[in-house]
C-alpha cells in the first residue's frame, strides 16, 4: 500500500499542473483533452499494478506538451528510475539541470536524485561526487549523509561510513546508529579473520556501545572469550545476546555449552532452564533434555520432553522422543521407530531455517544483512508450522551462524 501511494504521488503532481492550466479554448481544449487521455490511462494502469504501461503513457503525456512543470520532469526521472530505467531517469533528471529558471533549492532535488539514479546505476564514484559537493554546500545536507552512507556500505567501506557518521552526530538516528554498530561488527571480523583477537574485541565492544542490542556483536565478544579461556566473559556476553533478543536463544546454545567445563553441568542446566522461561524453542528443550539425561536418568528426560511436547507439539521434539525410544527394543519395532524417524528427520531437513523479519527472504543459513531488503540483523530463526489441537503454532530452530 505505501509502494502505490508513493508511486501515485507523481500522479497527483501531473493531475494537478493539467487542471490547473486548462484553458477555455476550444480549439486548445480540445488537444488538452488528448493529453489528459494519457495522464488518465497512466493512473487507471497504476490503480491495476502495471506499472510498465503506467510509465509509458506519462512519457507519452509529457512528450506531447513542451512545457511542463519543474516537478513533472523530477517526478518521471523517478518513476524512470524506480522502473529500471536508469539510462532515462538519468538523461531527465541531467536535462532538469539545464533548465535556465532552476531556483537553487531545486537544483539540490535534482542532484540528489541524480545521486540515486547513479547509485542505482552502480556509478557509485559519480553519486559520491554530487553528495559530498552537496554536504559542503551545506545543501541537504541529511538526506546527502544518509545517502552517503549507503553508498559506503555498499561499497563495503566500512571505517569511512563510521567516520562519516561520527562527523554528522546531529543526523545519526537509532536507525542509523544501528547501522553503525554493524560496520563496526564488519571491521571486528576482517580482523578476527586475522587473529587479531583484541582489535577484534575493541571493534565488537564498540558495536555493543553504539547499539546496546547488538546482539551480533554480544556473540562475536563470546567467542573470542571462549577462544582465549575466559569462559566466564563470554558466559555473560551470551546473556547480554539472550536479554538483546530473546527470539536468538537457538543459536546461542552451542556457544553456552561451551563455557562450561566437565563437572558444571548443573550450572549449564540452570542456565538453560533460566531460558526456558523466555523460549520454548525445541533446541532449547533438547538441549535442557540432554543434560537431564547426562546427569539424571534417560526417564526423567523423556518425561520432561513429553510434559513439553503435549503442551507444545512439535515435530523436532516427537523425532528427539522417536530417537529415544529407539534403544531397547526388539530388531522388528526399532526398524519400525527408524522409519518413522527418518520421515521426521526429511520433513525436518527440508524446511529453510531463517527468515526475514523485513522482507521475508529464507535461508538455510544465518545471513546478519539480510541479502534480499540489506537490513541488518532481521534475520531470525525460521518458525516450522506444528500439528496441534488448537491449531498451527510454531516455534524456533536452529541452525550454527555465519560469522558468530
């Protein structure tokens, strides 16, 4: 919905300068009537979703008139460019420029745009030209930063998108501080990459300083603990991850396990059970279950799992009981147990493990920018639809992440 309104702004651009201008003429009005033929069969295609043909026939309006308005020209560049065509969109919004009348507070339009449609383009040498003379011009000179830093990120120069950042604090929103503390979270893993550990560290502790919900940057500061021995650090960061984001428990369960030591399996237990009271996530419940059986006896586990599964069915956990059952029985039920099993296990295999928040892209692996929208940190853990007497519920599965 907000796409069509957006679209249908420059519609309104173009029913406006036509019904403002009509002249009492015959003659005159009579061509006007061909040209508003166009600008009416443009809204009736945006109104049915082609935007192609609605395109098209604003082209064919605007071609049929010399003079249109500054905004009409800016409008279609756009439309241009928002369609694909980026060769037009840039020819438009250059011819704009031109204009002998241009007022400067127009001209600044023009260039951002132009900025876009070189973005778009992939001509990111000639967008960053047009934003930097704009940002010293001091010509809007918030829109030009943001854009900037885009450009930088896509670039994938990270230190100059932060430092473009710290340069202009009176424009840095949570959204884009956001973005910051993943540019940081990119300069921590080149170099973890490195084994540089402790530049590593400084660059995920100040990604957790920036946005204090990074959880990206909780659970690359547990893993360089782990990897130097200091279990307890990153026990605590993993915390920070869970209370961050809640919905991220599947994926922190490796890293937990991994600060304790043999003979702590207790205090691990009641980690996970401290857990159990902001998820009911199958991983987590089999891994609560694991440790009861270690620990405990292999009834009590069973019974904790099957509490749990009659409260919340779920595939994962009737394959982990399947899995289970299997030992002690007779050659014939336990080939039985194993097919069944295995049907579970494929149904299982074949469900993608994150999704987008954003924009709904799936994965079967942890992406923290989202490939399709290039949002950060959206991805979460895939909820598999469940059998259930009151209907389809869900819940979170696991799958080890990308970059910790």
């Amino acid at each position: 919905m907000f796409e069509l309104l957006f679209l249908l702004l420059p519609v309104a651009v173009f029913y406006g300068y036509v019904m403002g201008s009509r002249q009492a003429n015959k003659s005159q009005q009579s061509e006007k009537t061909r040209k508003i033929g166009f600008l009416t069969k443009g809204i009736n295609y945006f109104l049915y979703r082609d935007k192609e043909k609605a395109v098209d026939e604003f082209i064919r309006y605007y071609d049929s008139d010399g003079e249109h308005s500054f905004e009409e020209g800016l409008a279609l560049g756009t439309l241009l460019r928002e369609r694909g065509d980026l060769e037009k969109a840039i020819r438009f919004h250059n011819n704009l420029l031109t204009t002998a009348k241009i007022e400067p507070v127009q001209r600044t339009a023009v260039l951002l745009e132009l900025a876009r449609d070189f973005m778009s383009s992939g001509l990111l040498d000639k967008a960053e030209d047009i934003l930097r003379e704009l940002i010293s011009y001091n010509s809007a000179k918030k829109a030009s930063v943001r854009l900037l830093v885009t450009l930088y990120e896509q670039e994938k120069e990270w230190q100059r998108a932060i430092d473009l950042i710290d340069s202009f604090k009176q424009f840095a929103d949570e959204g884009i501080l956001k973005r910051q503390s993943e540019f940081y979270c990119e300069l921590g893993n080149e170099s973890y990459s490195r084994k540089n550990y402790a530049k590593a560290n400084d660059y995920f502790k100040k990604a957790s300083i920036v946005n204090k919900g990074c959880v990206r940057a909780y659970l690359n500061m547990a893993k360089i603990m782990i990897e130097i021995g200091q279990t307890k650090n990153a026990l605590t960061y993993i915390q920070e991850a869970v209370k961050s984001d809640p919905e991220m428990i599947p994926i922190c369960l490796k890293s937990l396990a991994k600060c304790f030591y043999p003979g702590q399996e207790l205090q691990h237990l009641e980690v996970l059970n401290s857990w159990l009271q902001l998820s009911d996530s199958p991983q987590l419940v089999m891994a609560v279950a694991d440790l009861i059986m270690a620990n405990k006896t292999p009834e009590e586990a069973e019974a904790f799992v099957m509490r749990l599964l009659k409260k919340s069915p779920s595939f994962e956990l009737f394959s982990y009981i399947l899995g289970n059952l299997y030992e002690g029985l007779d050659p014939k039920n336990q080939e039985r147990f194993a097919v069944l099993k295995s049907i579970m296990d494929a149904h299982l295999a074949g469900n993608y493990r994150y999704i987008c928040k954003h924009c709904g892209f799936k994965s079967s692996v942890l992406f923290w920018q989202c490939p399709s929208c290039h949002r950060w940190e959206q991805m979460k853990p895939h909820q598999i639809s469940e059998w259930g007497a009151g209907g389809v519920r869900t819940v979170a599965v696991e799958k080890p992440e990308k970059d910790g």
